[in-house]
C-alpha cells in the first residue's frame, strides 16, 4: 500500500469524491448510522491515502490541535471492506500518527474511539479516559496518546 498525506487543498476533486464516497460507504451505509460525515473539519485537516492499484484503499483524518479537540485528533479512520485483516489498518493509522507529530509538531493525540475497537487503539499507545458515552448512536470512548 503507498501512502500519501495530503492538505485539503492539495486533494484533487476525484480525491475529495473518493475519499467522501467512500467514508459514506463504511460510516453511514455498512455501520447503519446516519450522521453529517461532512462536517466542516476537513478543510482545516491532513488526509491520510492509502492506495493500492489506483484505488482507495485505507484513510484517516488528521485534525489539528484546537479544531476539535484541544490536542490534535486522528478519526474517520477506514480500509476498505475487502481489504480488512491484512494489516491496512495499522498502516493508515501509524501513518496519520507520524503525520501529526511531523506536521502538527505535538505528540499528543485525542480521539473519539469507537468501544470495539479499544484493543486496536491501545497498541498504538492510546490508553482510554473518561467514561463511555453514545456518539451518533455507537459506543464511544475517549483516549489519549502523549
């Protein structure tokens, strides 16, 4: 898989087309949850491209420090339905981890982790916070990465 970071700004429309398609596909259609995936964030945000023979295959949201939470934020976290349990995963997302620390210049990170996947998170250092709470109807929990 070669990845690419890229600003808002330096995402072609196909790009942008993609990448919303396909977050549409996972969080609202596969995980039956209605929710505003465009949220106003991604202008202000790094993207994280996975591809594979030309095609989206895993991605991340990077936020920066402020815009969401008062550390930076990974989210919207993806790969492909049929391209799961090969590893993608923790590509895309030690991927948007060095690209926070390179480009935003913290090591800190929050995120808004959804429960089942807290085991995932904690292997890339994440430890959780706070209590459990419903984010557009999914369990959710805050972690924490310094």
């Amino acid at each position: 898989m070669e990845i690419t970071v890229k600003t808002f700004e330096e995402l072609t429309l196909d790009e942008l087309y993609t990448i919303l398609q396909l977050r549409s596909e996972i969080f609202v259609v596969e995980q039956d949850c209605v929710y505003q995936d465009i949220d106003g964030k991604d202008q202000e945000s790094l993207h994280v491209m996975g591809m594979e023979d030309d095609k989206l295959i895993a991605y991340s949201r990077c936020i920066k420090p402020g815009e969401y939470f008062d550390e930076a934020s990974i989210g919207r976290v993806l790969v492909r339905e049929n391209y799961r349990n090969l590893g993608y995963g923790n590509q895309i997302f030690r991927a948007a981890i060095q690209a926070v620390e390179t480009k935003f210049n913290t090591a800190k990170i929050k995120i808004s982790a959804q429960i089942y996947l807290v085991i995932f998170y904690e292997g890339h250092g994440f430890k959780t916070i706070g209590k459990r709470y419903l984010e557009d109807g999914i369990p959710h929990i805050a972690m924490v990465r310094a």
